[in-house]
C-alpha cells in the first residue's frame, strides 16, 4: 500500500520534472519471506555431528512459523529424525513436533501416521515418553475425530508394559485424556475385549494403582481424575483400592488417593460400604469423611494440607461424624454397642446368672474393640483440632478454611467450632490471625460472642498490623454480643485502639457505626454514662474535635435510629453535635427523628428516582428512552443535534447523581456522547468552508477536540468493566471517527507530502486492523462511518492523498450517529483517597535533598488488576512531576471488585522560601495495541526476543479527585 502511494506521488512529481525513463524490466520481482522449512534444511546439512544439529534445533524453536509453513517444516524434521542415531536430538525434535501441532490454524492430522510409526521403531526410552506426549498434543487438538483418538489409545495400551516408568508415565496420562467417555458399554467390553469402551479404560487404568514405582501409581490415579473431569463417572469399585493407597508409602500417591477418594464420595455419597472387620455398614459419604479425617494426620505437611482443604468442601457428611472433628476422644455414637437382649442372650448361653450378692454384679460390661467396632478410625478423632495445632502454619490455614465452609453450612457446627477459631487468634504467624478473623466474620450471622470470647477477640487490637486490626473492625461489625457489658468492653477497646493507632480512625468510626445499629437495645442503657449526661446538673460540652467523642456519638446516633426512647437521653449540646455530624459524616450518622425536628430522608428531586427497586427499573427505562432519542440523529451535521446532545448528557449526568446503582451506565454514557458533541462542533460548516489562512483558531479548536475525543475513548475502554466485544467495537468506532478527522486536519495544516503519505498509510492500516478484530459485530454497525469506508476500501487504496482525504471528509459529515447498546452490568473504575485528607494546614517539614514518607491510603472500586495498572502522581508547584509505581504488596481485597492500597510515597525537593502545596492523585496506566501487531506464533514459549509492537498506546487516566498536602523543604544545616 506505501509502495502503491510513493509510485503515485512519484507518476506526479514526474510530469512537472521531466526524468528520463528507463527501460522497464521484462519481469516483476515479489518480494517473499525465506521459507523456514528450506533455512532448517540448510542448517541440519551444514551440522557435522549431534552437538551442532542440536544447536540448531535450539535456535530455531526460539522463531516464530507461520502456518503455511508449519507441513513443511514437519516433513525437513521427521525426515531429519529417521536419519538421526542421537538420541538427544531425536528427543529435541519430538517435542518440537509437539510444539508445532499446536499452532493455530494448523491441522495435525497429517502427522499422525508418521508420528505413529516413529513411535513403533523407537528403542529410547526417554525418546518414546517424548513421542507419547507428542501424540498426546495432537489427540487433544484433534477432537473430532474419534478414530484417530482410537488409533492413539491403542498404541497407548501397547506401550503400557514399558519397563521405563516414564513411558508409563505418558500411556496413562494420554488414556486419562483421550480415553472414550460417550463410548456405551457392550458386553465384549465387559469381557476386557475392547479398548475404546467406558469400563475397560477405567479396568485398564485401575490396574496400575499397584504399579511398583510410585510415579506410575500417581499417575493413574491423576488419568482417573482427568477422566472424572472430562465427564466419566468413575466406578464405585474404584474406592477400595484408592482408600488402600491411602497407607502407600510415598506423598504424592497418598495426595491423589485423598482427592479420589473425595470424588468417589462425591459421585456416590448415599452407597452403603461396609467396615472392615465387622457387620457394620455405614454411608460411604461417612466412611470417606473419616479416612480423609485420619490424613490430616498424615506424615507429610502437604498431604496434611491437601486432607484439610478436601474436608471442607463434603458437605453430606453426616452431623456426629462432623463434630467428631472437634474432639479427639471417640464420641459415644460413633461406637457400636451391643443391645441389652443380645448381651442378655449371651449371659444365658454362658449359664451365668446374677447372685444380687454384689451392688450391679449383672451390669453390662463394655470389653469392646476400638479397632473393629468404630465407626470412624480413633486415628481420625479431633481431625480439625490436629489441624489447628500443626506445626506447619499451612496446615493450619487449610484447616480454618475447611471450617469456615462446613460451618457456614450447619448453624450447629457453627457455634461448636467457635472456641476453636477464637483460638485462632492468638496464633504467632500474622497471616494465619488474620484467616481466622476472616473465617469469623464469615460465619457471624450463625453466632453469638459471650464475654469471655470477646476478652480474646479484643485483645488483637492492639497487634501491630494494621491489616489484623482493619479486619478485626471489619468482624465486629457484623458480630451478634450477648450484654451490655461486652458493648461496653467492645467500646472501651477500640477508644484504646484509636488512641494507640489514630489512622484506625475511620475504621473505628465505621465499626462502631455497625455495633450501634445491630444492638441498639444493649446501648440504651449505656447513654448516660457515655454522654456523661446528668437528671440535675448541666455537663461540660465535650470537644467537637476529639475523635474518641465522634467514635461514642456514631455509637449512640446510630443505635438511636431503631430505638426511638434514646434521643430524649441527649442533651441540648448532643442535638447541635448531631446537625454538625449529620452534614460532615453523612455516611456515618443516619437521618433521625428527633424532637421538634424533621426526619431528613434521601434526597430525591426527580421525583420517580427514590431509593426502591422500582425506582432503579424507572431509571434504566430512561436511560434506554435517551439513548433511543439520540439515534434519531441522521449524520453529525443534522441540525439540532447538539442541542439534543446537551440535553440529554445533562439528564443523563443528574440519573447517574441520583441512581448509584446506575452510575457505572450513566457516565458511560455521557463520555460517548460528548465524543459524539466534540465530532458535531469540529465538524460544523464554518470550518470547512473557509481557506486555511482565514481559521487557524478554528483549525487549533478542531485538533483540540480530537485529541480529547481520543482520550475519552482510552476512558470508556479501560475505565470501564462489563464491557461486551460490541461496547469494544462502538469505542475503536468513535477512535477512528477521531483519526479520519485528524488526517483531514493534517492535510490542512501541513505543507508537503511525504508526512500525507504517512498519515494515509498509517489510517488504512488502522481500517483494516478494525475490520479484523471485529469482523463478527460489522453487521450490527449498518449505516454507519465504518462501514462507508469498508464498501469505499478499494478506492482508497489506489487513489492520490488528496483525493482519499477528501472522500475521508465527506463520509465523516454524511456518516450517521452509531446508537450505543448498554451491556447488563457495567462498572466505572474509581478511587477514593482516604489518608492524606488534605485538611491539615502544619506543612510537613524536611530538610531539602533527603526524603519524606507521606502516607497513602485509598479505597479502588472495579480495578482490573490493580498492581499492574495503579500508579500515584506526585505535582510539584514549579510543575515538576513524580509517578510511583505501589508494590504487590501494598494492595489488599477487602471484597469483591473492592481494593485497598496502603503505601508510602517518598517526597524530595530542593529548599523552598515558604511551604506550599502538592497534588496526589491516583492514575490508570493503560497498554492499548493492534491486534495486526501481535505476533502469530502459538507454538514456541520463548518470546523475549521478538520485538514490542510498533502500534500500541500507554498512557495513563487520572481516576481519582486530587488531594493537596502542604510541604516545606528547609534548607540544609551548615
């Protein structure tokens, strides 16, 4: 396409500056990329030994292929294979057969014979487990084909009885992954005839759950798995051999034998199995629970950690097997007895009667055994009580978290776990104290705290982690106290916490807020003695400023709401205190009903926009009625149309203000329309119609709306979450709507041709990068910018400049409104700085050419990845700029879609006259690139060297309200 535009320019310049032409050559020469099969070939017959030929092979898998010349380069590889005595490299090339199947687009049904017969003359061992695998690859990509899978099980089967345990390795795992699952059963395949149908798989599997090397056991026991996920119901017969391998001697068997036996447990809970030694029978659901209860045991951490994970999720268990796991000493019900008749009957047979001489000489006496007639093993007793007091702070995490979901199951269980996880609080590793707090908050709506248990909850506000103490807050909360005294005590501890950590202010205000409301009726008859109130005598006004105060009176506001006796305990100076909280703490203080006073409700002056359900439908409707209105626009310059662009952006602005839940969908919205506005005014006649010279004011106004218009689209594309591929494709419309106006603007503007040709270029190459990427929404966008210029494609490619930007100018001012179809959910991204507030007026000090940490905390909503896209900005007075990349691990996930980031920012500058103030904000980084650059291999993992594509965007998106904090560098002692 350059070429075609140069040759133009050229056909042009020639007629004003007569060259002489040459003769033209007799033959076109194409231009073609060197085929890679034809470059292997050269480079395996230029390798005089192994060690060459191998260094080749390892140079060229670090190079992309293309498609096309995949065959070929399969067919220079094999045939290098048959002649190849090495066998290090026959393994290299195995896998690199195996690695080119995988290529997109490419079909590898053309290998499998030779891969096949590779395979049949193969004598290597490690060279045959490499083949395996190859075939492996291209059974998975060739799903539809059912008798090329056929073909790769058989030789699956025959290779099983390998003496090498990695060919093994592979036949299982190839059975487990191509295995036949929709075969039906016939009764050939009953007879082990067959080697395609449902049992004779699972048979053929089985029988390598005894293998002598373990690696092989392991790897039966994973192909059963992957047969159980691909949708084949393992055969209950299957569970006495996984229990068996339960007590193998190596930890990965014992591992996979835990999470088969879960399955088996899963697939048949309401079987009956016997237990061994006995006339009992039991669930197996039950006798599954008690053998994965006994591996938390285990000798190794890992299985440990494995057993306790998979407890948590059998939730069938029957409830007496389940609180067994909460006491090591063998519960009663859990033990057969024998009945008084069959012990009566015993007695008579002996010929032994009671002499009455002897105080209960006929009493029964229980001379049982423990080890043939328990209905769960005594090894398995307290199994979550030997959990939480491993040695291995892994064990003990699985174990909570296996807690947390059987006791969010059972109300019962619940409460009987609730000392346990209380326990959990004292424990010496941090991220163990804070599961446990988070297990606890989980489960809050089935419990109740009694003091002592709170004695030991409250005592972790005083750790040193501010994540500990954030989450203890965040479990008060929602936690249920018996008496007022555990209010009182909650109270009086966390006014300690606030003293010793005073940035835990705002997450004390909020927990107290919660505790006031859950128990307003324990916090009646504390008023008084918190407000200091007196029957007689008037009380001194506490300080407005105290945050200890402000904590009490959230308490009390709060509890007020649902109590209505409590305001007439407030003095005159609390109903003054509660206006001032009322406008400064809205989202602490709740609207109150108070004497002489009106109850302020939410504010509401659209009148059908309140706060129910139905208000939410009413307001979706009138945001689909808008958007409706606004197709009714036929191209950019319709007249009227900005008019009824302002109108409806500044209705859809107040709906967002007004509905939170439809915030994310209002501002949506409203920045596409107002790239749409920004259009119609660079577009509008005056400019158009006037020679350059005559509108430079004009021209600077047009370039300046396209320049926002194309970081509004950057906005809506990635501040945006819930977005659908036709949102995307709406976006990079408008983007292009951009670009085509900034090359009209450019041709202009700007004398000569050569920066035209590349503008052109440039822009055609970003139609056809559209036209790809979203090839499946091009017939939703009818009538429109785009699809005027796909049906005008083979013109633009050949014509002049000039001419292409003229015919670019016509269609953008003909081109119709493209309507915007809202996805279900869409979010906008936002965040909200919490710490520095930037109401302190004491500048903070430092010497000029050291550093000062300055604290951040903020609260992220609806952050894709937020370690990887969220960066702080640091604005200096004279215009200076720092942006600091957070570590990892200053980001938290309080909840869903909910980020916390906690990080220190390091300030320097050179000496100032006077303190003056800075600007933090928060910023979204974005990579944005054509889907022609990205690069077409699928095959090799090794990318590094393969350059960054030339197209991509970064910037960044300022997404949070500037904060300001006063500074004051000092100038350096002498």
């Amino acid at each position: 396409m350059a070429a075609h535009l140069k040759k133009r320019v050229y056909e042009e310049f020639s007629k004003v500056v007569q060259i002489p032409h040459e003769e033209a050559p007799a033959k076109k020469l194409r231009l073609s990329k060197p085929s890679k099969s034809a470059a292997l070939h050269i480079d395996l017959c230029k390798a005089t030994n192994s060690t060459d030929a191998l260094q080749y092979l390892l140079h060229f898998a670090r190079k992309p292929v293309e498609v096309e010349s995949v065959e070929g380069v399969v067919r220079i590889l094999l045939e290098h294979y048959y002649k190849e005595t090495d066998n290090s490299v026959r393994l290299k090339i195995a896998s690199l057969l195996g690695l080119l199947s995988k290529t997109q687009g490419f079909s590898p049904d053309c290998i499998v014979d030779d891969a096949i017969n590779t395979l049949n003359n193969e004598k290597s061992h490690q060279v045959l487990a490499q083949l395996l695998e190859t075939l492996l690859v291209i059974g998975t990509q060739l799903p539809e084909s059912p008798a090329v899978r056929q073909r790769l099980i058989e030789m699956a089967c025959k290779h099983l009885s390998d003496t090498y345990f990695g060919v093994r390795n592979k036949c299982l795992q190839l059975l487990g992954c191509l295995g036949m699952v929709d075969t039906p059963l016939t009764k050939d395949e009953g007879q082990g005839t067959s080697i395609g149908g449902v049992r004779d798989v699972q048979s053929i599997i089985s029988d390598y759950f005894a293998d002598q090397d373990p690696r092989v056991r392991t790897a039966a026991l994973k192909a059963m798995l992957q047969l159980h996920d691909r949708g084949m119901k393992i055969h209950q017969i299957i569970y006495e051999q996984a229990c068996r391998l339960l007590a193998d001697d190596y930890e990965q068997v014992r591992s996979a034998a835990v999470q088969m036996v879960w399955v088996l447990s899963q697939s048949y809970p309401e079987s009956i199995v016997p237990i061994p030694s006995s006339n009992e029978e039991i669930r197996l659901v039950d006798d599954a629970f008690g053998k994965i209860s006994h591996m938390v045991s285990d000798g190794s951490w890992m299985v440990r950690v494995q057993a306790a994970k998979t407890l948590g999720s059998m939730l069938q268990v029957s409830p007496q097997f389940l609180e067994q796991t909460l006491d090591k000493k063998l519960m009663s019900d859990l033990r057969r007895k024998r009945t008084a008749h069959e012990r009566a009957k015993e007695l008579f047979a002996s010929g032994e009667f009671s002499s009455g001489r002897k105080w209960a000489d006929d009493a029964p006496k229980e001379k049982l055994d423990t080890n043939t007639v328990n209905l769960i093993a005594s090894g398995a007793c307290g199994a979550f009580v030997h959990g939480l007091e491993d040695e291995m702070f892994e064990v003990r995490i699985a174990a909570v978290e296996a807690l947390c979901q059987l006791a969010r199951s059972s109300a019962t269980f619940a409460e009987k776990c609730l000392d346990f996880l209380v326990d959990m609080f004292n424990d010496e590793i941090e991220e163990v104290r804070l599961q446990s707090i988070h297990v606890l908050r989980e489960i809050s709506t089935h419990i109740t705290l009694r003091e002592d248990q709170l004695d030991t909850v409250l005592a972790v506000l005083e750790d040193s982690s501010r994540d500990i103490r954030e989450a203890l807050h965040e479990l008060l909360c929602y936690t249920n106290v018996s008496t007022k005294e555990c209010i009182q005590l909650t109270l009086l501890e966390l006014l300690k916490n606030l003293n010793k950590y005073p940035s835990d202010r705002n997450s004390v205000w909020k927990c107290l807020k919660f505790l006031g409301s859950r128990h307003p009726t324990l916090v009646l008859p504390l008023v008084p003695e918190l407000l200091s109130t007196h029957p007689y005598f008037d009380t001194p006004e506490p300080d407005m400023d105290d945050p200890a105060y402000i904590a009490v009176l959230v308490l009390v506001f709060n509890a007020a709401k649902s109590c209505p006796t409590l305001p007439a305990l407030f003095s005159d100076h609390t109903f003054r205190h509660y206006s001032y909280l009322r406008d400064s703490l809205s989202h602490l203080v709740p609207p109150l009903r108070l004497p002489g006073r009106k109850l302020v409700h939410c504010l509401d002056s659209a009148g059908d926009f309140g706060c129910g359900s139905g208000s939410v439908e009413s307001a979706q409707l009138f945001l689909q009625q808008s958007l409706n209105r606004i197709s009714t626009i036929q191209n950019l310059e319709a007249p009227g149309g900005q008019d009824l662009l302002n109108f409806t952006i500044r209705d859809l602005q107040r709906l967002g203000e007004l509905q939170t839940e439809l915030a994310g969908a209002a501002d949506f919205c409203v920045t596409y329309l107002r790239c749409q506005l920004l259009l119609m005014k660079a577009l509008q006649e005056k400019l158009w119609n006037m020679a350059v010279p005559l509108c430079l004011k004009q021209n600077v106004m047009a370039s300046a709306a396209v320049q926002q218009i194309l970081e509004e689209t950057y906005k809506l594309e990635f501040m945006y979450s819930g977005l659908e591929n036709r949102q995307v494709a709406t976006i990079h419309h408008v983007r292009l709507q951009a670009k085509a106006l900034q090359l009209i603007l450019t041709a202009r503007t700007r004398q000569g041709l050569d920066p035209l040709i590349g503008s052109c270029e440039k822009f055609l190459q970003d139609v056809e990068s559209f036209q790809r990427s979203f090839l499946t929404e091009l017939p939703h966008l009818q009538d429109c910018f785009v699809e005027k210029l796909l049906e005008l494609m083979p013109r633009l490619s050949s014509c002049k400049p000039v001419e292409l930007v003229k015919i670019l100018q016509t269609t953008l001012r003909q081109s119709g409104l493209l309507q915007l179809r809202l996805p279900e959910q869409i979010h906008r991204a936002t965040a909200n700085i919490i710490e520095p507030t930037g109401e302190s007026d004491n500048p903070l000090k430092f010497t000029s050419g050291l550093v000062v940490a300055l604290d951040i905390d903020a609260t992220l909503e609806h952050v894709q990845d937020p370690q990887n896209t969220v960066k702080v900005q640091v604005l200096y007075p004279d215009g200076q700029s720092h942006v600091i990349h957070p570590k990892p691990g200053d980001f938290r996930k309080p909840g869903p879609n909910r980020h916390r980031l906690i990080t220190q920012v390091y300030l320097s500058h050179s000496a100032w006259t006077e303190p003056s103030q800075i600007e933090v904000h928060l910023l979204l980084a974005y990579s944005s690139s054509s889907p022609s650059s990205a690069s077409k291999l699928g095959w090799s993992d090794s990318i590094d060297s393969l350059p960054p594509p030339e197209t991509s965007v970064e910037g960044t998106i300022p997404f949070s309200k500037p904060v300001k904090v006063y500074i004051m560098p000092k100038p350096a002692r002498r």
